[in-house]
C-alpha cells in the first residue's frame, strides 16, 4: 500500500452541527464539535469490500487525537460546511485511500462516545458502502491511518469477540448493525 502525503484535516474546518433529525443548526470548528462531551454533529462511516469476502480495515493514526491507534472501519470523517454527503465521502476516500468507487448509503445513526477528558464524538452518522477490486491500489495516508488491512467478516466478528478494546466504538456499533440487519442488502449492492 502506498502513501499519500498532502494533509487533509484541520483543527479549524467548520462541521455542520445537525439536531436528532439531520437539520443543520449552525457550524463548528472540529475541535470545538469534539471537545467536552462533543456536540452533536453530521460524520459518515464507509466500509469498503472485496465483493463480500474482506472488508478494508484502517488504524487510525498514533496523530488522532480520538482514539489513536484503535482499529476502525475503513475511512470516517465530516461533511465540511457547504458540503453534502455525496461530495464529502468521495473527498475523504481519495484523501485518505486513494480510491474513487461508487458508494451506497445504508443507514443513519446517532450516537455518543467519550475518550476520557480528551473529548467525545457525538455524530449522527451515516453509513456507507463501497466495492474495490482486486486490483485497486490503496494509498494510505500517514497522519490518518497508520496501518490498514483486508479481514474477512468472520475473522473481524471474531476479534471483535474478543479483543472489543482493539477497536473504535462506531465501529463496534456499525458492524453489529450491518452483520444482523443489513448483510444481505450490502451482499446485493457490494456484488452488482
């Protein structure tokens, strides 16, 4: 896997702060909308497969300031102010993986989780699915993702069993989510 180098998130950008129901309510700068107990704010998750047989993996970057060095999904992050979900997830997963494939939103969820008195997420996130070949070069970003990874879905079912810690909690919650409600939905759309 190659790396990329240009960098790609700031302290200062504005994320779009939203109520339970997705409706912007103004703007924060990225650390303001982390910081406490975190304020609630728009974030995507995307899980990128190899047809169903793996699914890319990231370490998040010993840089982060939430949850360094944890194990997640394979790219997170916000829309920016002025920008929608669309726009957004492609930007991030060329910035940090060097990919440009076709994505499907899956679901929404909100939710809170605190990283000791460092600060908190409280997104209401959106899921998203993706298929990458085979053949597709990943071009990690180092102040993002120290380490990524290809795991089959019951390999990670496993480790998540038992070594929860090793992992981020959106994680946690997106995967059990997509495992008991949504496979088959993310079979047809990762294989069309």
């Amino acid at each position: 896997m190659e790396a990329l180098t240009e960098p790609v998130s700031f302290e200062d950008e504005a994320l779009i702060l939203v109520d339970s129901h997705d409706h912007p309510i103004g703007s924060a700068s990225k650390l303001d909308a982390h910081q406490g107990r975190g304020t609630l704010h728009r974030a995507f998750s995307i899980f990128l497969f190899d047809g169903l047989d793996r699914v890319l993996l990231q370490q998040r970057s010993d840089e982060k300031a939430l949850w360094p060095g944890f194990w997640s999904n394979s790219c997170c992050s916000h829309p920016r102010l002025g920008e929608d979900y669309r726009h957004a997830t492609r930007r991030r997963l060329f910035e940090e993986l060097g990919v440009k494939t076709p994505l499907f939103r899956l679901y929404q969820f909100e939710y809170h989780a605190q990283f000791n008195e460092r600060g908190a997420e409280h997104e209401l996130c959106t899921v998203f699915v993706g298929n990458v070949p085979t053949d597709q070069v990943i071009k990690t970003h180092p102040a993002e993702i120290a380490d990524a990874r290809w795991i089959d879905p019951e390999a990670l079912d496993s480790e998540l069993a038992n070594n929860p810690n090793d992992f981020t909690p959106w994680l946690k919650l997106e995967w059990q989510t997509m495992r008991s409600q949504y496979w088959s939905a993310i079979d047809y759309l990762v294989n069309q």
